[in-house]
C-alpha cells in the first residue's frame, strides 16, 4: 500500500505541474481567476511561471518513465515542505487566496507521499 500511496502522489505531482503549466503559460488570465486570485501579476510572470512547472513536469515525468521514481520520491516530499512554506509566506505579504489554493494542492501530494512512506517504512520493519 505505502509504494502503491507513493506512485499516485509521483503521477499527481507530475499532473498538477502539466496541467498549471499549459494553464499559466497560454492562459494566465483565466488561470488566475479560477485561482481567485486578487492580486495583479499581468500575463509574463505567470507565463514564465508556467514555462517552469512544465520544464519541472517533464524531468519528473521522464523519471517515472525510466521507473526511477521511487527513489526520487522522497526528494521531492523533502522539496516541496519549503515550497510550502514559502507559500504560506507570499499569501501573508500578499493576502492573495491563490496562494492558498496552491498550497492545497500541493500539500495533497505531500500528504500522500509522506503516508506512503510511512507506510512503505512500518511494512519494512515488521518484515525485518
């Protein structure tokens, strides 16, 4: 279960930066307000922003492709907690509710993969 747990939050992850990628980099204006943004980030940061998460999606995606993920699993859990942290911290300068959302998002993933670990971890032990 906990490797099962781990493969879903890799394949997750990699979805999510696709899917914002294509929607920050051809549509940053109706990305933004389904993010209910309130701030005003014009159409390049948002654009480059997506360039980014779609460079970032297909490493991680060329990774699983190769069966590498599991190893890289516990890197991107490890990458993701300061990002969230971060995050929190641009939604308290800015008071934006994006940021919130993106938090959310992320934080599923990050959830999973740790519970996956966990886990992945408790069946090792007890097989000792």
């Amino acid at each position: 279960m906990g490797v099962r747990l781990k493969r879903i939050a890799f394949v997750y992850l990699i979805s999510y930066l696709a899917v914002a990628a294509v929607g920050f980099g051809l549509f940053p204006t109706l990305t933004l307000k389904l993010f209910l943004s309130n701030g005003d980030y014009g159409v390049i940061m948002p654009r480059l922003l997506g360039a980014m998460m779609g460079v970032l999606s297909f490493l991680l995606f060329m990774i699983y492709r190769k069966g590498d993920w599991q190893r890289y699993s516990p890197f991107t859990m490890m990458a993701r907690t300061p990002l969230v942290l971060f995050i929190f911290y641009l939604y308290y300068l800015s008071g934006d509710p994006m940021f919130l959302i993106i938090n959310a998002i992320i934080l599923v993933g990050l959830v999973t993969t740790a519970v996956g670990t966990a886990l992945q971890r408790r069946k090792r032990e007890a097989e000792g």
